[in-house]
C-alpha cells in the first residue's frame, strides 16, 4: 500500500464516528495516538511538541506509559526523543536492555523500572527543522512490524499537518478532508494556504482551491507561447 492509500485509511479510522460533526485538530491526534496504541500493540503513544531541549510539551497522548516515558525524557534531558528531534531521524529501540540502548542509560534504567521495554520515536519533520516527536513505546521487547512502521510514520505525518494547518486555520471543519489527502510540497501548501485563507477570511478548502488555481494558470501552456514564469495575483 502507497503512502497515499495507507492515510485515508489512518484518517477513516479516525474519523468514522464524525457523522454530527466534525473533530478539530488536538482531538484528531488524540486519536490517532489510540489508533497507534490500538493497532500496534502499544502501551503508551504521544505527541510531544519542541522547540528545543528545554522546551516541550505533551499535546496528546493515550496508554498508561505515554506521560510517564515522555515525562523521564523531559526531565533526565536524555532520551530516544530528544535525540530524533535534534537529528530528523527516527530513533527505534526494540529492546531497551540492549546494548544499543546504552547510549541513554539513565533514560534506559528510569523506563525499565517503570516497565517499558521497547521505544520508538518518530521525528515531526518541516523542512529545515522539526517541530517535535511521535513518541510510541511497549511494556514488552520487540521490533514494530513492517507495516506497522509504516503506519506509524504515515500517522506521524499526519499529526504533524493536523499542527501545523491549525497554527494558520483554526478550528476549519474541512480540516478532516485536507488531512487525508497527499501532496508533494505539503508544507509549502500549508502556509501558503493559511496565508490566503487568513487574508480573504476563507476556509481552507476554498484557499487551497484557489492556491490551485494559481498554480494551474502558472503552468499554461498556450499554443506559440512559453510557459508563463509568473503566476496571477490571487485576488
């Protein structure tokens, strides 16, 4: 399964009870850290928002271990998690008594006594930084699946568009939609999108529809005539 393919399935397990209304963005992610815990066989997930060593915050999280890991990494300063943050790479620790684990041993030490085994965090990436961690763990050793790596990153990416669209739209109802779908340049869209909506005093979608139609007319191609190099003012 495609990228494309595996999020609009995440987002319709997410958003199937969303008849009478839709979710807003810290309630999606809520649920896609059940979704994770649920399906991956998980004791604890959550999103921790960075920006920086000293500072972060927990803005969602489900299963009994998701507070106490990201709390030990948050106050030890060490930890899988800050080390994804710091580098955009994904930290996976199958085994938290390995030798590989050795690299935090107060981390290791601190989250084996309180029963965690296994820890793995996912980087929220935006180009050139990142903007915090999807942080999953286990109360027993062992490697996340194939494809449920692959859901976690996918859910990683969608957590972190639910952050960033609400930072320039808040509280857009079509937010569901516009998560569920992919896009090469997804971030670029985002701000662009929030920009125009904020101006215009629009939703999302009908930004995003115009921020296509920009794009379109930019890439015309009328018979004798070159590409244009600039686009039309957005009016």
């Amino acid at each position: 399964m495609d990228d494309g393919g595996r999020r609009a399935r995440i987002m319709a397990a997410v958003t199937k009870h969303d008849a009478g209304g839709a979710a807003d963005a810290g309630e999606l992610i809520q649920r896609l850290c059940w979704f994770a815990v649920n399906e991956m066989a998980l004791s604890g997930c959550a999103l921790v928002l960075m920006s920086g060593a000293d500072s972060s915050s927990m803005l969602a999280g489900a299963g009994r271990h998701a507070q106490t890991v990201t709390g030990l990494q948050m106050e030890l300063g060490e930890g899988p998690c800050l080390q994804a943050y710091n580098s955009g790479v994904p930290v996976l620790l199958p085994d938290l008594s390995a030798e590989n684990a050795n690299r935090w041993p107060t981390f290791a030490a601190a989250a084996l006594a309180v029963g965690v085994h296994a820890e793995f965090s996912l980087p929220l990436s935006v180009r050139p930084g990142g903007i915090g961690t999807l942080d999953l763990c286990r109360d027993t050793p062992g490697m996340l699946s194939g494809e449920q790596l692959a859901d976690a990153m996918v859910a990683a990416d969608i957590a972190r568009d639910a952050v960033l669209y609400q930072q320039y739209v808040p509280g857009d109802p079509d937010l569901a939609g516009l998560l569920a779908t992919v896009g090469t340049d997804r971030i670029v869209v985002h701000q662009a999108t929030g920009m125009i909506a904020a101006q215009l005093d629009e939703t999302t979608s009908n930004a995003l529809a115009r921020l296509r139609g920009v794009r379109e007319r930019a890439l015309d191609v009328r018979p004798g005539a070159g590409r244009r190099a600039t686009a039309d003012p957005v009016r």
